[in-house]
C-alpha cells in the first residue's frame, strides 16, 4: 500500500502545478464592441425638384414656400457648420443641388462612402383643420309614393332641414421631431448591414474578416450591429432634441416611424431624420425660411453631433445626458 503511495506522489504533484496553472490563468472575456470614431458624416437634404417630373418642387407645401428649398437651405449651412466645429470630420452631400435624387441613390452613396453618421433633414406638415358648422336653415323638397300598381302616386313633400358650412382653420402644430428607424424593421436594417458590413466591422484587423455574406458568424455580427446602431441612433436623436429644447424650440421627442423613412433603414450607421420644423404653420414656415432660423437648425444639430463624437469617444469622460426623448 505505502508502495502505490509513492507511486501516486508524481502524479499527484503534476494534477497541483496544472491546477495553479489553471487557476492564476484570467478567465477569457467576450471581446466588446469598439466604438468607432466619427469620421464621416452623411448629411441628406430631403425631397428635392423634378421626382415626379419637369422642375417643380416636391415635398410639403406652405403658404408661400416648399420643403425642398427649405431642407437644401437647411443642410447647406449643417455641413458648413459641421467643417467649421469639427474639421477633422469629413462631410458629405446626397443631394448638392435642387435636383432630386432616388432614395436607394442616398442610400447608396452614403454606404459606399462609408458613413459614421447620416442625417436626413425634413420639413413637417400638418393638415388644415375642418369643422363642420351648423348656419341656418332651409326648405327641401322630396317625394314619397303613395298606393300601389296603377294607382300609385307620387306625393311632393318639403321639410325644414339645416344648412351646413365647412371651415377650414390652420392647423397650430408646430415644433421639432426625431425619427429613428422603427425597431420592428431590424430585419431590413440587418440586410443592409450584412451587405455593407466590410464599411465597419473587423476593422480593426483585417485577417479576421468575414466575407461570407450567408456565415452564421456574419449574420450574427450583423444582428449585434444592428442593434448597436438603434440605440447609437436614440442618443443621437435625443442629443439633437435636446438642443432644440435648449434653443427654445418646441420638442415634440424622439420617435419610431416604420413608413416613409426608408433611407433610415438602408443605411448601415446609426441614421436619423430630422422634422426641422412645420411648414404648415404660419410663423414656423416664417423661422424656417429665414437666415436666422436655418443657421439656428445647423447649430443646435452640429452640437448635439458633438456631444454625441464624444460620448462614443471617449465614453468615460462623456457620461450620457441625454433625455431619450420627450
């Protein structure tokens, strides 16, 4: 017995230096994402001349102006704003000019040109609002019948009935709003994503690169992404809102749209559009028009750019104070 003790003795201090081996090795980590820098910054003025045609604008219609003209003005002194606060952020324009361009054509170019950010700018528009009034009154004639066969008649009657106007009053909604891609839509959003992934993901290291698009390990990647990019998109959209709020803006919060947003969804980045204000209301089409107003736009969305830059930057130094919406 003592002899098989001996024996097991090698053994036994092999099992303890592989234990302390074990044991003082740190356990392996999920590797977390990195937050890239901002490096490029899609600006996107919306809607645009001739969509439907010939030269005429498109988009909602004030009393005197269009949304077109006015997302062109807006975007023009965003992306001047943008290379004055932050130069070493490049910039770039889906539609430079009043003409208008394809959605899939903004999409596009702002995936090729490999976008951090992408801001589409916007003008809203509210119906006017109807109310149906009661103002008099009046005769009316109508016909009832009387018997049957041959012997039917037809009787002439009249009654007293009202007489009704409709009016038409402009609607008093106005203020700013922040869409992001409705989180329902993920699936599309992943598609595009999975497409564009080489733009962002593994780069910081280019052997690790996945480049089949149909890899379990991609469309994962892609799904994580995916959802990074909704909740970058939030800050984003609640920074902007935010600085609406302190410019003494009306915010009316940061929103989920599943419609008419497509670019938001074909776009691999965080994306967000920007309701700049209401055409439909008569002072607000006034600021929207204006120099002062415009310039006002730029500014708060340029800094709410900058504090969103620094909170993926440097995260410690830039705790998150934005609201998340209204």
């Amino acid at each position: 017995m003592l002899k098989r003790f001996f024996l097991l003795i090698p053994l036994i201090i092999f099992l303890g230096v592989l234990f302390m081996s074990f044991s003082n090795t740190p356990a392996e980590k999920p590797v977390p994402f990195k937050n890239k820098k901002i490096k490029t910054i899609i600006v996107d003025a919306g809607h645009g001349h001739g969509r439907h045609g010939g030269d005429g604008p498109d988009g909602a219609r004030g009393v005197y102006s269009f949304e077109d003209d006015i997302t062109l003005g807006v975007a023009k002194k965003l992306v001047a704003e943008i290379n004055k606060q932050l130069p070493d952020v490049k910039v770039f324009e889906t539609r430079p000019t009043d003409d208008y361009v394809q959605l899939k054509d903004r999409a596009i170019f702002a995936n090729q040109n490999n976008g951090d950010l992408f801001i589409s700018i916007h003008v809203n528009s509210a119906p006017k609002l109807r109310e149906v009034k009661v103002i008099g009154h009046h005769r009316e004639t109508y016909y009832v019948y009387s018997g049957k066969g041959r012997k039917k008649k037809k009787i002439r009657k009249t009654r007293t009935v009202p007489t009704y106007r409709t009016y038409y009053y402009p609607n008093p909604a106005n203020g700013t709003e922040t869409y992001v891609f409705d989180s329902r839509k993920t699936d599309d959003k992943t598609e595009f994503i999975t497409e564009n992934g080489d733009n962002f993901m593994n780069e910081q290291d280019d052997s690790t690169m996945i480049t089949d698009t149909k890899s379990p390990e991609l469309l994962a990647q892609a799904a994580l992404w995916t959802k990074k990019f909704f909740f970058n998109s939030i800050k984003l959209a609640s920074h902007v809102e935010d600085e609406f709020a302190t410019a003494g803006r009306v915010s009316r919060g940061v929103k989920q749209r599943r419609v008419g947003i497509w670019v938001l969804q074909a776009t691999a980045m965080p994306s967000i559009l920007v309701e700049t204000g209401y055409i439909s209301h008569r002072p607000e089409e006034d600021y929207l028009n204006s120099e002062k107003g415009q310039q006002d736009i730029a500014e708060a969305v340029t800094n709410a750019i900058k504090k969103y830059k620094e909170q993926q930057e440097n995260p410690k130094s830039a705790p998150d104070q934005s609201n998340g919406g209204r």
